[in-house]
C-alpha cells in the first residue's frame, strides 16, 4: 500500500514539476516542500533505516544539485527537486537515477541548441567552462537565468523522465 502510495506521489509530483517549468521556467517551493513531506512521510511507517535512507539520498542530491546550481547547469528549483528525488529514492537507486537525468537532460539540451542553430557555441561553452577557472570560481560577469539572451531548458523535464524511468525500470522501493 505504502508503495503504491509512493508510485502514485512520485508520479504526480514530477509531472505537476515538469509542467510547471514548461509553462513558467519555475518549479515552485511549494512543490518540492510538499514532495519532501509526502517522500518523509510514506517512509515513517517503513521505521528509522528507511528513513535514514531518505536522509542519505536526500543529503547526496542536494549536494549534487548545488553543484550544478553552482555551475549554472540547473536552476534553483530544479536543485531542490533533485534534492526532492533524492529523499524519495534514497540512497542506493540515486546514481542510476542521476545518469538518467544527465543523459536525458543532455540529450534535451542538444536538440533545443540544434533547433536554434547553436551547437557550435554549446560545445564552445562546455569545453570554456571546464577549462578555465569558472569550474571552480566565477569571476567577471555572473550569467543567471534571467540574463537577457539566457538559453535555458525546462530541466524538470528530464528530472522527472530520468527518474520515473530509473524509479519504474528498475522497481525501486521505499
């Protein structure tokens, strides 16, 4: 019962997340504080390793996520919703889940940079960002998501495929 409580959580939270940051490039604080709760609260009856489970992919998400968000991958939503997976899938199913939404993330950047004509300076970016000192500090200008000429994709978009995949391919449990 508890499981399928979580299917049923998991499913509508990513999908009212995605939908969300398509229509207004916002995934709201409500949400992913409500996804928290509901994620916390469906592993209470499960007892404390459960819980301690959903710490330990809550706190490893979360770190994940700032990173990205430091680097300007991901915006601040899209962290807390990665940090929102993670209390939902703990830690054990975390990394598969995370190379999904890598890949699909990617994937879903390079068709929108090929629609627009852009690849060549999406790659010339990357290759920029990991050889220089931005990776580890930024100096200069600060580009943030409302930067006039910001490129941006809805990344809950591939939060939520990457992890639905990653959550139903491969029966993860609370």
């Amino acid at each position: 019962m508890i499981q399928t409580l979580a299917d049923v959580a998991l499913v509508g939270l990513l999908c009212a997340a995605a939908w969300s940051d398509i229509r207004s490039h916002r995934v709201p604080n409500w949400l992913t504080l409500a996804g928290l709760a509901v994620a916390f609260g469906l592993r209470a009856p499960l007892g404390v390793p459960a819980i301690l489970a959903g710490l330990e992919g809550f706190g490893i998400a979360l770190t994940v996520a700032a990173l990205f968000f430091a680097l300007g991958a991901v915006g601040g939503g899209d962290a807390k919703l990665l940090a929102m997976v993670g209390a939902f899938l703990g830690l054990g199913p975390l990394p598969g889940a995370l190379a999904y939404i890598v890949l699909l993330g990617a994937a879903m950047a390079l068709v929108v940079m090929a629609r627009r004509g852009l690849l060549l300076l999406l790659f010339m970016n990357t290759v920029e960002l990991f050889r220089s000192k931005h990776f580890v500090a930024r100096s200069g200008e600060v580009r943030t998501l409302e930067t006039a000429g910001a490129l941006t994709i809805p990344y809950a978009v591939p939060i939520a495929a990457g992890t639905l995949m990653w959550w139903f391919g491969q029966g993860v449990k609370l």
